[in-house]
C-alpha cells in the first residue's frame, strides 16, 4: 500500500523557507524601515497562496511516484529539487512584490553621494 508523501512536512518547510527571504536588505527612496517591514510582510503574505500551492503539487507528486523515487534510489535528490523548486519560487514572488511596491535590493541601489 502506498503511503502519501505528507503535506505536513512541505507546509512546514514553507515556514523555513520564509525565514530565508527575510535576510535581504530591501530600500526605497524616501522610505523608512518601518515601512519596508510592513511592506516585506505583505509581500510575504500574499506570496505564500502559490508558494503553498507549489507545495501541495510537489507533495502530491511525491506521494504518487514515491515509490520510484525510493526504488530508482533518487527520494532524496527529489525532496531536494522539490524544495528548492518551493524556495524560488517564493523568492521570485516575493521579489516582484517588492520591485512593485518601488523598492530595489540593497546591491542594486545607486551609491550614496
């Protein structure tokens, strides 16, 4: 009998991966850290319904080839792919929010004069 792969274990990679994000320094013209925060937040926040959604498809492809993946000898490396599959994409959505919401990465702002 095949048991799924549990979402429990992808949602709760989900709260790492957030984690992660918050270590880029993000800046805005004329605006404040409070506001960044609250700005990084909600990109966050509204990210997290396709990070999640990423997350559920890979976990339903592991519970249904994951008996492949154990035999081939390749779980791991799927788990792997899988993950960073969910952390790019929470970089990429979290990104265009920021990038919207006029703020550029630290490495990218112009130099001070």
């Amino acid at each position: 009998m095949r048991r799924p792969f549990p979402t429990l274990s992808a949602l709760a990679g989900f709260g790492l991966l957030l984690s992660g994000c918050a270590s880029q320094s993000w800046v805005k013209p004329g605006g404040d850290e409070a506001q960044m925060r609250a700005d990084y937040r909600e990109c966050v926040r509204l990210a997290q319904p396709a990070v999640e959604r990423d997350a559920r498809i890979e976990s339903d492809i592991m519970s249904t080839r994951g008996d492949d993946y154990r035999r081939s000898g390749s779980m791991m490396t799927r788990r792997g792919i899988a993950d960073a599959r969910t952390s790019g994409r929470q970089d990429d959505e979290i990104y265009s929010c920021m990038r919207s919401r006029g703020y550029m990465t630290a490495d990218q702002a112009p130099p001070a004069k």
